[in-house]
C-alpha cells in the first residue's frame, strides 16, 4: 500500500463534484482538511417517502448527511454533491446535523390524517455514526417512536445501538421494532480497510447477540457482496449471524454508481493492488461491461455466471441456517397520534 494512504479513511481525496460548473484536477489534502466537522442544518421536513419500486420501505428518516464511518462502496456518496460538497474525502469529514430532527418528527406524527407506517431510520446515511454518541438525535428519535407507539426499523454498522437497549425493549415488546446490521464481511483485516470507522466484526456479532436476548428482533444485510475480495465469506457471514441470533438476512452485490466509482477504484487499488484489477473485473463481468448500474431491480441483482453463483450460495446458506427463521411484522394498531394512549374518535 502507498505509504502516503491515510489510514482510516474510504476516500483519499475529493472526487470532482458533478454538478459544479468548472472541474479542477484534486490536489493532495492537508491534515487539517482531514478533522471531521459538523454543521447544524435546519431542514423543514424530516420524513421521506420512499418510492422507488424495488425498495422494501415507506419512509426514511435520516439524522446526519454524510458519514463518519468511511465505507469506499458506500452508496450515499453522490448525494453529498447536491450539498455542494465531494463525495470524497467531504463525504467523511464534513457531517450535517439535523438537530431539529426530533421537533420535526413529532409533527409529522401529529398530521391530521396521517396514516402511520414503519419508518426506517438509516436510508441514506447511518443514524448509529460516531457523531451520534454525542448529539444522541437517533436517541430522541426512538423515544419519540416509542411514546407514540409508531413502529421504526433500523439499519446500523454500529454497536453504539446497545446504548439504547431502555428505549428498544419496550418498543420491542409492543412489535414496534426491528433492527438490522451490515456486515459485508467478517474477516477483521479487510473490514478494518473497507469500512474504517465501524464497529469490529466481533462487536457487531455480540450487538447482534445481545439484542437477540433481550427480544428484540435483528436481520443482517450482506452488503455490498465484492467479487474477489467478499464473495468467498457468504456461507461463513451467513452461519456466524445465525449463530449471534439472527433472524433473517438479506444481500446486495456491489454497485459503483456516479463518484462512488473514483473511490472504490482509487481505494482498493491502494488497499488490495494484487487483485485489484481481478476485482473490477469481475464487477463489470455482472455489470454489463460497466461498474455501476442503476436499472431498478436489476441493480441489487447483477448478471452472467459470477452473480448466478453468489445467488445461488445465499440460497443454500437460507435453507441451511435460517429455514425456520423470519422478522416478526411491525403494527401500528396502538398509534392514535398523540402522546396519550387515547382511542382516536375521528
């Protein structure tokens, strides 16, 4: 690896953002430049419907705009752009903080009419990022859903979730609940690499164990699936989750859409520069040719040979570990919009 590659970072530098008007050629970045900062924004709603077709949610809620965790593959990289920023090293290091979250959140339960339906927090960006140990919005924002009985799922890389364990049970306990990890891999060296700022493999497992004991319902993305680097570990991932606890899991073969691409081109050609050229390859072998693909449906999916065998190893890894196993269905019978536990009248 370049002696000069920062540890602990995706991005190595900012990629060009697409919408500016002017390009310029990015230059190496200063240690200051590095320091993660954070910006309050004051957004007028915090609640997005979600309609894409072949996305299994109907709202998303996300707290933080961009991500400390530094995932190279990660998808919400491009929407920093239309921030005005990089979806590089900016993506990382500049974090926007929707402290009115909360505020937001319990007007939109309290709309004349509204029709309450599960709420995912972490469509976008991660609501468990390190930031959140010391803002604690995702915090507020359970305890919100858990005073007006509205049911939330989560999706995290973070074992800081446990700190919310008193809010989680009694959401669990009236199926208000869900909570999902992802966990591309668990080969600690390269989870180190790809994703720096998440939480330890084993840690994630244990999270996954210990909310699993205390009632509270846990499924597991393998996400993304990289040919040539991951792909191997799919039976492995599969049986270590089940074992934590479980109870389902689902996949996602890696996709390198707009300036997600110079990233994961430029990581793991730093990181892995023995295979990294075996690696691309592959993906663009599912891809059409290309490395990204934005086609509903077929995007999670992949084509040719290469993608036909990771479907059909997940398939074999569904019938050996998780059978028996499925995600309890969230209600939102008790939700009256309103703090109280009042029957509506109208």
């Amino acid at each position: 690896m370049d002696k000069n590659f920062i540890k602990g970072q995706g991005a190595q530098r900012n990629e060009h953002n697409r919408f500016d008007r002017f390009s310029w050629e990015p230059e190496d970045e200063e240690p200051e430049s590095l320091k993660v900062t954070f910006t309050e924004v004051f957004p007028k709603t915090i609640v997005n419907a979600v309609n894409s077709p072949d996305m299994r949610m109907d709202y998303s809620l996300n707290p933080y705009q961009g991500c400390e965790h530094g995932c190279s593959y990660c998808f919400a990289r491009p929407t920093h752009e239309f921030w005005g920023y990089s979806a590089g090293v900016d993506f990382e290091r500049k974090i926007m903080v929707k402290k009115n979250a909360p505020e937001l959140l319990e007007k939109f339960f309290r709309k004349k009419g509204y029709t309450p339906k599960t709420i995912s927090l972490s469509g976008n960006t991660d609501c468990y990022q390190p930031t959140e140990r010391k803002f604690e919005i995702t915090r507020k924002l359970l305890q919100l859903c858990l005073d007006y009985r509205h049911p939330v799922s989560i999706l995290t890389k973070n074992a800081l979730v446990l700190r919310d364990l008193d809010i989680l049970k009694p959401l669990a306990e009236q199926d208000l609940v869900t909570v999902s990890f992802s966990i591309p891999t668990i080969n600690e060296e390269i989870r180190r690499k790809m994703e720096p700022r998440t939480s330890s493999v084993n840690n994630k497992l244990k999270a996954i164990e210990t909310l699993s004991q205390n009632g509270i319902a846990v499924g597991v993305m393998v996400a993304p699936v990289i040919p040539g680097l991951t792909s191997d570990e799919s039976l492995p991932i599969v049986k270590a989750i089940a074992d934590a606890g479980a109870k389902s899991f689902s996949y996602v073969i890696v996709r390198l859409n707009d300036t997600v691409e110079p990233v994961f081109v430029n990581w793991i050609n730093a990181h892995f520069p023995d295979r990294a050229q075996k690696v691309l390859n592959l993906i663009r072998s599912m891809r059409g040719g290309s490395l990204g693909e934005k086609r509903f449906h077929e995007r999670y999916k992949g084509e040719g040979n290469i993608a036909e065998l990771i479907h059909n190893t997940f398939a074999l890894a569904k019938r050996k570990y998780f059978a028996d196993r499925e995600m309890p269905v969230l209600t939102a019978e008790n939700f009256t919009g309103t703090r109280a536990q009042q029957l509506r009248l109208f």
